[in-house]
C-alpha cells in the first residue's frame, strides 16, 4: 500500500544538472543562437567536406562555425537562446582556443530535459539531515563527537565519507533501516528542450575589500526560469505500520517522510537568510545588487501548498551538506577539521580563509551577475494526473 502525490515543479533560477558530457566547439555554431548540429546527417551531407573536417579536427582548435556555418545549420539536432554577451564572450574564448569554451550538457531523454528524482530526493535527504541535526541535541552532539574524532584521528579518511556515520544517527544504521527507503520520488515530466537555455557561470570569491571573479568561465545548458515540471512522490505506507516499522526502527522517524514541505522550506529559509548575509558582506563593489534582490524575492515566495529545494551543480558546499550547523559550535573544532580535509585553503598557500567557502557560482545576464543557481519551488497539485511523470 502506498500514497502517491504529484507536484508541479517551477523552476526559479537557472538549473543545470549534467549529463556528464560536453559539448565542444567541433559541434556547435553560436550566432542568433546557440546551434547544436546533427553530426550524423552534417556526414551525409554531400556539400559538407568530411575529409577536411577530420583533418581540421586532428590538427585541434576547431570550430564548426569557421568551418561549415551555413550548412551545420541546415542539420540542427536543437536550437538553444543565448545572451548576447554570453555569446561574444564564449565566441573570444573560441578565438583564444580556451577549454572553456566547452559547453556542459544538462541531463535528456531523447533530447528532451528533465530533472532526475535522485537529484531531487538528495536535495530533500539533506534538508532531513540538517533538520533533524538541529533539533536533536543528542544526536547533534553525537556527531560533533564523530567529527572531532576525525580531526584528532591520523589515519587516512575520505573526504567524501566523512558524513556516513552522521547519516546513519539519522536515517538508519544500514541501508536496511534507512527511513527514506520508504519515499520514491519520480524523475520529472521532460519538457522540449528549447526549454533549456545556455547560461553564462562564473565564480566569484571573497577578497579583504569585498569580491573579485576567477578568470574562467563556465558554460552550461540550465532550464530557464519560469519552466514547468511534474514530479510524482509515494510513500510505502506499509513500511510505516506499526510491525513494518517497528522492526526497521522507524517507530521515532516516521514524521520525517510527512513532514517534508515544512522541513524544506525550514531548510530554505536558514540558507536564504545566510547568504543575503554573504552577498550584503561582500557586496563590494556594489555589482552585486541584483542576486540580494533574488533572494529577496525568494524570500516571499514561500506558499502553504509549496516548498522549496535547493539542488545540483551550482548549489555549493553548504547546498549538498549540515556545514552551516557546524560552524561556531565552541565543542567542536571546525577549524581544525577544515585544516584536516583542506576545505577553504588557499592554493599553493599554508593559510586559511576565514570566510569558507569563499566562493559562489553566479548565472550572468547581459554581463552583470544576476541569480544563483539550482532553486525549485515545488507545489502539490489538488488535482492530479494533469502531467505525466517519468518512469
């Protein structure tokens, strides 16, 4: 036995969650708009010169642009906006043969865009893990206790496993009991994918005087702002009856499952209001204007049917963990585990910053920072069945 409910997922800033592949310069065309050619039907184009394709293409520093223009338009496998000075800017790194100007794929379908339900249901573990950690003074100590071990320990340990022992505090000692066993989230409905757009990152980084932008760039296929999505959710409800629950040891977690929106949008308020403190901080120059007036606006988007999620690339180090829970406990030494797993250490320096991280990835528009990343308002629908979901 199981209860389903469906939601419709508004995009509120630009997501990109990767495919793990890019799109490199030996593709694509950027004029009006950002041209992906059909590789396949470009080869069987008999005014196409394959031949000295390949032969350009060995030598390196290729661009189909220079190359065959007119005709890889004629065989577009999609057709992507682009901001003007998103695409002189991504055109110069073209010129300057940068490895930037590689462009990362969003997930697809059959060339269609969709968000999975692990990124998803990641999104909403961390907002548990967070919640529960903050709420819970025993298993909150627990864990400081767990991590100060670490930082006094002198053996090798994975940075990417350093919360698996906090994890099971709270969901579960092993898989087995783990409490969102008992929540299936859906991939999203796909949306075509001129729903998607190519967004310019860069990344900004604290200074004494205020902020300054890395020298890279990044480009990314993201879905636009104001894209629609439906998501459905069950939960085994059988897993949560008394005998089920019982011997999984739910009996104390059950809540966490119903309780989502709220433990999401509580989640979501701590993480607005702490970076409207960053970017009033570091807001010097003052560029950075429109982002404190994202979050603002965030900030009153907040509905009873509604929560929001923070997720995927761009989302950062306090976005994917509890780190902002940890920092200014006097019984723990964060500062000692930060000098452990070298989190916010300068390059090629021995000192520390004290702001960490230090860093942000901001969506440019028109050659101004404009949005963070990654954010989702997530909306129960009353009436269901309007949108099919993925499998």
């Amino acid at each position: 036995m199981s209860s389903t409910r469906r939601y419709e997922i508004e995009v509120i800033s630009p997501v990109h969650i990767g495919s793990g592949g890019t799109i490199s310069p030996i593709e694509y065309v950027v004029e009006d708009n950002f041209y992906r050619a059909d590789m396949d039907r470009l080869f069987e184009d008999e005014r196409f010169d394959t031949d000295g394709f390949i032969e350009d293409a060995k030598a390196g520093a290729f661009y189909l642009g220079r190359f065959a223009p007119g005709v890889a338009k004629e065989h577009v496998r999609y057709a992507l906006d682009i901001s003007e000075s998103a695409r002189t800017n991504l055109q110069q790194l073209i010129g300057r043969l940068s490895r930037s100007s590689e462009v990362r794929e969003h997930i697809k379908t059959k060339d269609e865009a969709y968000i999975p339900g692990s990124s998803v249901k990641g999104a909403i573990r961390t907002a548990i893990l967070w919640w529960v950690l903050k709420n819970d003074a025993d298993r909150f100590d627990r864990a400081k206790k767990h991590l100060n071990s670490l930082v006094r320990s002198r053996g090798r340990v994975d940075k990417k496993r350093v919360d698996d022992e906090i994890e099971k505090l709270v969901f579960g000692a092993d898989p087995t009991e783990d409490i969102l066993k008992a929540l299936q989230v859906s991939d999203t409905s796909a949306v075509n994918v001129k729903e998607l757009r190519i967004e310019e990152v860069r990344t900004l980084t604290t200074t004494p005087r205020g902020h300054n932008w890395k020298g890279f760039y990044t480009y990314v296929e993201a879905l636009k702002p104001g894209t629609k999505l439906a998501l459905e959710t069950k939960i085994d409800e059988f897993l949560l009856e008394d005998d089920a629950a019982s011997e999984l040891h739910f009996e104390n977690k059950k809540g966490l499952v119903r309780e989502i929106p709220r433990i999401c949008n509580e989640f979501a308020d701590m993480f607005i209001e702490d970076e409207m403190r960053f970017f009033r901080q570091y807001n010097r120059p003052e560029e950075l204007d429109d982002v404190l007036k994202f979050y603002e606006m965030l900030r009153e988007r907040r509905e009873e049917d509604s929560f929001l999620l923070h997720l995927a690339w761009g989302s950062g180090w306090h976005g994917m963990t509890v780190g902002r829970l940890l920092q200014g406990e006097p019984d723990l030494d964060f500062f000692g585990l930060r000098k452990r797993f070298s989190l916010g250490k300068r390059r090629n320096q021995r000192f520390f910053v004290s702001e960490f991280p230090k860093t942000r990835r901001i969506v440019f528009k028109d050659g101004k920072p404009k949005y963070p990343l990654g954010w989702l308002k997530i909306r129960f629908e009353k009436q269901a069945g309007k949108a099919k979901v993925g499998d």
